[in-house]
C-alpha cells in the first residue's frame, strides 16, 4: 500500500497529474469512473485517492466513492478535486473525511504540497497500524503447567475460525492476552485489534464510542467498531455494558451495520468479537441486568482462563519473564530471583493473580538495590507477619487453639500450599517438605486432605470430615 490511485472521467487529466507524479518518483494507478475505482481500491488499498467529484457515465459520483471507501478503509487519504468546486461541495467532502479539497484548473506546485502531506500522513497511519499490531502479539502468554497447556490448546483451536469467544476468569488472569493470541494466530492478524474497556467508558458516551458521529462542525468522527473493521473487537469486562448499548450491540451482530450517533447513512463492519467477563453473566440476566439474547450470540465458544493459584508452576517462568522485560523495556536493573525468592512467590496468595506478579516485580526492580539476586526478604507478604527481632506473629485464630489443634492446622495449611505450589505433584511436595512419599500421603490422610483434579492441575483441598 504505496501507490496513489488517480480517479477522473477526463483521460487528459489523469494522465497529466500520473506523469507529475511519477516525475516526483510516485507510482500511480488510474481509473476513469466508479466501478473502475472500486476494482482498483478492493484489489489493492492505495496509499492515497486523488478523486474527481464529477464522474460522467458512472453509477457513483466522488462523494459516494468517497463515503465508501472511508468506511471501508478509513485510514486512507482522499483528495477531492473539482471543476465545478465551490464551498458547498467543499464542505461536504471534507465533512464525509476527505483530505483536501483542490479546485480546477490546479497549480501544481499546491497540489504536490498537498499530495506530500498527504503521504506523510499515510505513512504514519501505516506505521501506527504496525505498531498496534506488533502489541498484539502473543509473546507474554507464558506459562508450562497443565492448566496453562490446557488453555493455550483451546485457543489453538479458534484461532482460524471467525466463531465468538467469550473469556471467562478473575480479573488480572490474563483474559485480554488470551484475546490478543487469538488475534495474533488468526486470518485477521494484520488487521485492527480494537478494545473497548466497557467498564471505562462513561455509559452516556458509549453509543458515541462504539459507533461514532457525525456533526456539521466536525464532519464524520469514526467510533471503536469502524476502527475495527476487518479486525477483532475485544469487549473487555462485557458485563458492564449499558442495557441499551446491549441491545444497539445485538443487532449490529445480527446485521454487521449500524448507523453513526447524529447520522443517517448504513456503516457496514466486518468485525470479529471476543468478549470477557469476570461475572457470572447468567447470574447477571436473571438480576435483569444482561441481555439473555446478547448473551448467546456472545458465547458461541466459553473459554476459561485460570487463575494464578491454579498454575502456581508457572509463577517462577513468569516472574522471570517480568525481569527480563522490565529491563528490556524500562531498563530496570537485570536480576535474577534466589531459590527463596520463588519458593515464596510460589506459596503467596495471588488475588490480582499475574497482573499482581508483574505489578511485584515491577515494585521490587524501582526499590530494590540492584545488585544480586531478589532475596526473599525483598518481596513484599501481606500474608505473612514477623516482629521486629523476626519471631512470627502468629493469628489471633491460632493464638486461641490449644497446641494440638494449632499444630493440625498449621500442618494442613502448609501442606496444602504445597501440594497447590507443586501442581497436585505428591513426589515433588514430599521431596521439598523433607518426607517420604507414603509417610506424606498419611500424613495428608491424618489431616483429611484430599487431592482433585481441577483445570488440568492437581490442586488440594480440604475434606470436611469424609474419605476422598
């Protein structure tokens, strides 16, 4: 997308401005009325349209082609010319996203200074598209555990369908990354991946954020969905989106279409949608506050991303993910982690899960001293609290136990982190606590542990007084 394609029923014309241009080292495409143009444009997007209003003999006139190619492809520049122009005309061209507009008969000096500065703007239009789609990349899915391989398989598996995908999972998991793999491993890579932060976006404005407007002071100001055309729209946290958007929503799914706020005209969109949501949306509809119908046409494929304590393998890959790329990209200092360091990010509670780690690691590269490996004592653990001559303080609820029970307890809780640290891996756990496999499996017996198997993982829980 380097050309300029030149559209004028005057052959005289086309010609004259194609060898002005080719002079200036251009390369040109020429048409000589609508449905030329329209070839031309959807065999290759040109890099700028120099566009003659008046086209004799042709089903569209320039305004038409205009509109049309803007809502199809609306990065590309459109100069407008004319021998008939006047301000109307000029109004009206730029107000459905033209350029420029130039009059004929034109001075060529004036129009290659449009025309240069219309390329330049092209070019950073394709640049920030590259850069946009170079974020979407799939490199910071990172992870080995079963859980982890389990979800990668499921994305695997819609990324070369055009199916909707509905993310499920608590809040930090990684549920706009997921989208983002899918993205980047799809047919639509090279194309927008456009977010929409539901929960963000002030419920007054949000029609006008998703479909845009139109305004005679401000012309056409496209929204989030004409963004996106050719691409994938994430609705991010989907169950905070207006009721009425929701029903606006539905129906540009079932037509593909929808018309701008203070608009008229039909904006067709090929759009893929992924969702996601860290709410029970059925638990949603039945409050009345999601709309059923929406619903299913949102979750053609569910798809859950785990949280950081069902993969606790992958905390020790990821943190050192974390470390490499802040240095990379902020140029924090480069560390590595003591094996202490990640036994205790392995036995931490995780509610944010890897947006908590990445926002730790960030924390401990600005405070930390950046010399040597991340020491244990560097890490910050609510969870845990110790005095100042380091003895531990233990819980008012222990505090209140009588030994042996505080004992059980205490066995329990630090065997079930393990067990979770581990992956459900009993060989591993009995290896790190210092015990016989069979002598570990009594013990767990003793304390009414049990083992499950949740998301591909081992992971422990507590029987409440019955065998497994």
């Amino acid at each position: 997308m380097s050309d300029i394609l030149i559209v004028d029923d005057e052959r005289d014309i086309r010609e004259l401005i194609s060898d002005i241009l080719e002079d200036e080292g251009y390369v040109t495409r020429l048409a000589g009325n609508s449905d030329d143009a329209m070839t031309e444009v959807n065999a290759e997007t040109p890099a700028l349209l120099i566009l003659d209003i008046w086209l004799k003999d042709s089903k569209m006139d320039g305004i038409d082609i205009l509109k049309t190619v803007k809502r199809d492809n609306p990065d590309v520049p459109i100069i407008i010319i004319s021998g008939h122009g006047n301000i109307e005309i000029a109004v009206a061209a730029i107000k459905q996203g033209a350029y420029d507009f130039i009059e004929k008969p034109f001075n060529i000096d004036q129009l290659l200074v449009v025309i240069r500065r219309a390329m330049e703007t092209s070019r950073l239009r394709r640049e920030n598209s590259a850069l946009k789609r170079q974020e979407t990349g799939a490199a910071s899915m990172v992870g080995s555990s079963a859980a982890f391989r389990a979800l990668i398989g499921q994305l695997d598996k819609v990324t070369k369908s055009n199916g909707r995908v509905m993310l499920s999972g608590p809040a930090g998991a990684g549920k706009e990354l997921a989208a983002r793999y899918i993205h980047a491993n799809s047919t639509r890579a090279t194309a927008p991946f456009v977010t929409v932060g539901c929960a963000s976006i002030d419920a007054e404005r949000m029609e006008e954020v998703l479909f845009g407007r139109e305004s005679p002071e401000r012309g056409i100001e496209p929204g989030l969905l004409e963004q996106a055309h050719g691409g994938v729209v994430y609705f991010d946290e989907v169950a905070d989106m207006p009721l009425g958007t929701q029903s606006k929503i539905l129906r540009v799914l079932v037509d593909q279409q929808f018309t701008r706020v203070g608009g008229g005209d039909k904006v067709r969109v090929d759009i893929r949608v992924i969702s996601s949501t860290n709410r029970n949306l059925e638990s949603e509809i039945a409050a009345g506050n999601f709309r059923q119908e929406l619903f299913h046409r949102l979750n053609v494929v569910p798809i859950e991303v785990p949280s950081l304590e069902e993969r606790r393998e992958d905390i020790p890959e990821l943190a050192r993910y974390f470390l490499d790329m802040f240095h990379r990209t902020q140029g924090l200092p480069a560390r590595e982690l003591s094996d202490e360091a990640v036994t205790l990010m392995q036995t931490m509670i995780w509610p944010g899960n890897v947006r908590q780690l990445k926002n730790l690691i960030e924390r401990v590269l600005i405070l930390g001293d950046g010399t040597g490996p991340i020491e244990a004592r560097e890490l910050p653990n609510d969870e845990e609290k110790t005095a100042e001559d380091g003895r531990v303080v233990i819980s008012g609820t222990l505090a209140t136990m009588p030994l042996r029970e505080a004992r059980e307890a205490f066995e329990r809780e630090y065997l079930l982190t393990q067990i979770n640290r581990f992956g459900g891996n009993i060989s591993r756990t009995a290896n790190f606590v210092g015990m016989e496999r069979s002598a570990l499996h009594r013990k767990l017996k003793s304390l009414g542990v049990v083992t499950n198997s949740k998301a591909g993982a081992r992971i422990a829980e507590v029987n409440q007084g019955e065998e497994a």
